[in-house]
C-alpha cells in the first residue's frame, strides 16, 4: 500500500485523521511530529499515533534549527506583520512542511497530510512550500476536507476505538512553538470583548506582574543575540528563559485585529515575550549601528520579509535574495542593549556596541564637543533653500505664514 506522511501533533483532530485517511484514501499512515518546543507533552504521543492506527510513527526535535534558520533570520530581518505578530506560527510552518517532505522521501511516501483548517493562512503555507519542494506529492488536509464538528469527530474517534487525547475542555483555538502561542476563536471573535484571564498562559496579568523592574542585558553579534548577563547560551535555552522572565513581568502580550491572507479579518491573540524583548532590543542595537540611510531602507525590507513569511513564500526566489541583503546588513549589529520589563512594558534602557556610530564628540554638548558649529551655518541656507524659494515664488508674500493657508480658505 502507498503510505503518507502525516503532521501529527497527538491532538483529536489528527488523531481522528490518521484513520479518517485510511479510509477515505487507503493509505498507510506515518506520523510525524515535530518538537519546535510547544509546550504540549510529547511523551507518549509516538504511542498515540500508533494507537490510532499508524504503521509507523516518528519523532523529530527540531528546536535548534528552528531557532538558527528560521527565529534568528526573522529577528535579524525585524519581520513583525503588521507591526503586532512577531510570526511564530508562520515561521514554524516552512520548518514543518520541509520535514514532511523529506520523510516522505525517506520512508518512500507519495503524500504528505496535515491538519489545517480552510479558513486559515497555514494550509496555504503548507500546500505551497510541499509544492515547491516536491511537486510529485500529494497534498491531504483531513480537517479541511471532512467537515465534521467537534462532536462528530468525537463521535468518530469512539467508533473507531481512537484514544481522545485528555486535554481540558477550551474553547480557543491555539497553536504555540518556542518563538510564541496563538490563541484564537471562542470569546475572541467578538472583537469588543477583552480577553479572559484563561487565555494566557505564558504571561501575568500586568497587575498582578513584580513592583519592582527586572534588567537584562543582551548581547549581539551580527544581529543575533548570544548572550543574557553576561552569560553565553545557546539559542533554545536563550529564549527559553526570556519567555519566563518576560511573562513573569507580563510582558509579551498582543491583541489585535490581522489581514488574513486568505481575505479575512480575524481577531489574534498572542504571547511572545522573548520576541517582544529580542525584536526592541535588536531595533535600539540598528539604531546605534546603521546609518539613516540603512535604516530607513530596512524598514522596507522588514515589511517585505514578514508578508513573505506570513504568505507562506519561505522557499521563494525573493526569500534568497532578502537574505543576502540581510547578511551584510547585519554585519555591525554587534553589542548590548539593557531591557528593563516592568509591569508589562519593555523598554530599552541602555546600548553600547563596539561598532557604534553615536559618536560622544559630536554628541556631547560638554566640554569634548568637536563639532564644526560654524559650518552648520552654509549647511542650513542650502538645505532650505528649495522652500525659500518656492514659497516666495509660488505660497503667497513675505511676511504671510504659507503652511497655514489651504486653497479652501483663500476662496
Ligand atoms: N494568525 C497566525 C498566523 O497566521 C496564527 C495562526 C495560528 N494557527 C492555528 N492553527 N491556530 O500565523
């Protein structure tokens, strides 16, 4: 029998469809599941899947790639979508369906099946990137095709003896890996209600956060962070440990209303307090280390990058081409910022780097100071000198202030 590789997370909905996909397709089943450091268990869950009917399952950790080649080029290239989502799930999904399709070479399968709805952006991550790697495989979405409720479901997996995986009754919609948690649907979809208590997990409640600050310093090299306090960590453990200290000091939350790729609004939730620490500190290190010029253009590049990630286009010609500039754009971005987090908020307290442009003798208005005052005189009278000129000419007489006349009022 042909086999397919299946993207199981050990929850109802794949569980169901390891079996939902023998039978509808007569396939054999593989699952895999992947570690991008959720912090659901995943013990057992190789048990689980065989249970359900899996002829084999597999288990793959994956959190130090995630973190090198995908986490890090995201922070690197300041890719925030829409100026709130710091991407992780999007991110996840290129890493997900890249060991969907090398599995499938493995084991020999002719297609690869995950778990997405209709409705969201991340089967259109999946079905592209699986395409692009492999357009000889076959593309299976279970959860889009059947169109079962919960209770169906539930209904199916006692029919067909399949374990229901004990997980407490939530009405949201969550998916969660080391860069950040996505919470979604139920009570959320009204966009007017603030979100209850029971939605976060990784953050307190601002209220409820340490009177006093907490400070940590973060070290960069190249744009990517290396170490806390002084202390060298990998990138797992780096994050790791931003993400409890951050949430301890509810820091990391976001609520806002996002343009789906598939044309629908839809209201997110998220926590992603070591991304809400490492993107501030990262853009005051830019601040220090590039030019205007530099950084005015990245700002573009940022914007370009996460509507490239969250499109779903991460094995994209323009994907290679971003990442070249960012290779060499972030060659300075050496040094250390200090964050303080207090009662929900991240700021940026202080930076130094060894490549820094802010330069005390041109800045200082102290004694040290060694900036030519005299020649700040020629550079005013050309810089204004168009606005001079046009004004006189076309915005009314001397003496009359221009800016304040709209045609409107001169009718
Ligand atoms: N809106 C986010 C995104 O498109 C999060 C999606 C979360 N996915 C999920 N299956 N709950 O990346």
């Amino acid at each position: 029998m042909d086999k397919v590789v299946l993207a199981y997370s050990g929850g109802l909905d794949t569980s169901v469809s390891v079996r939902w996909i023998q039978e509808k397709y007569d396939l054999d089943v593989v699952t895999l599941t992947i570690d991008l450091g959720q912090e659901r268990e995943l013990d057992g869950v190789r048990e689980r899947a065989l249970k359900s009917g899996a002829i084999e399952a597999r288990l793959i950790d994956a959190k130090a790639t995630f973190v090198e080649h995908f986490i890090w080029p995201g922070l690197q290239a300041g890719a925030v979508y829409e100026d709130s989502y710091y991407l992780a799930t999007a991110l996840g999904r290129p890493l997900i369906a890249w060991l969907l399709v090398d599995t499938a070479h493995e084991v020999g399968a002719t297609a690869v099946a995950h778990g997405s709805t209709g409705k969201g952006n991340d089967q259109v991550r999946f079905d592209v990137s699986v395409a692009t790697l492999d357009p000889d495989l076959r593309v299976i979405a279970p959860v889009r095709e059947w169109k079962m409720t919960r209770d169906a479901e539930l209904e199916y997996a006692e029919k067909h003896g399949i374990e229901v995986p004990i997980t407490k009754e939530s009405p949201y919609s969550v998916d969660e890996n080391l860069w950040g948690r996505s919470i979604e649907a139920g009570p959320l979809e009204d966009p007017w209600q603030e979100p209850a208590r029971d939605v976060f997990e990784w953050t307190v409640d601002s209220s409820e956060a340490p009177d006093d600050p907490a400070y940590v310093d973060i070290e960069f090299e190249s744009g990517i962070p290396v170490a806390l306090d002084g202390e060298k960590l990998d990138g797992v453990e780096l994050i790791q440990r931003l993400h409890r200290l951050g949430g301890s000091h509810g820091v990391g939350r976001t609520d806002h209303i996002e343009n789906r790729l598939v044309g629908i609004k839809s209201r997110e939730v998220y926590e992603a307090p070591a991304a809400e620490i490492l993107h501030s500190a990262h853009r005051e290190l830019e601040k220090l280390t590039l030019s205007k010029d530099q950084k005015r253009f990245k700002n573009h590049v940022s914007n370009a990058y996460a509507d490239m990630v969250y499109n779903g286009q991460w094995f994209s010609a323009l994907h290679r081409e971003l990442a070249a500039y960012l290779k060499v754009n972030q060659e300075h971005v050496t040094g250390k910022v200090r964050v303080k987090l207090h009662k929900g908020s991240c700021t940026v307290v202080g930076r130094e780097s060894p490549k820094s442009l802010y330069q005390m003798h041109l800045a200082t208005y102290g004694q040290e100071d060694a900036y030519d005052h005299d020649a700040a005189i020629g550079f005013i009278k050309i810089h204004g000198l168009s606005q001079q000129t046009q004004a006189r000419i076309q915005l009314g007489s001397p003496g009359q202030t221009p800016i304040l006349q709209t045609p409107a009022d001169d009718e």
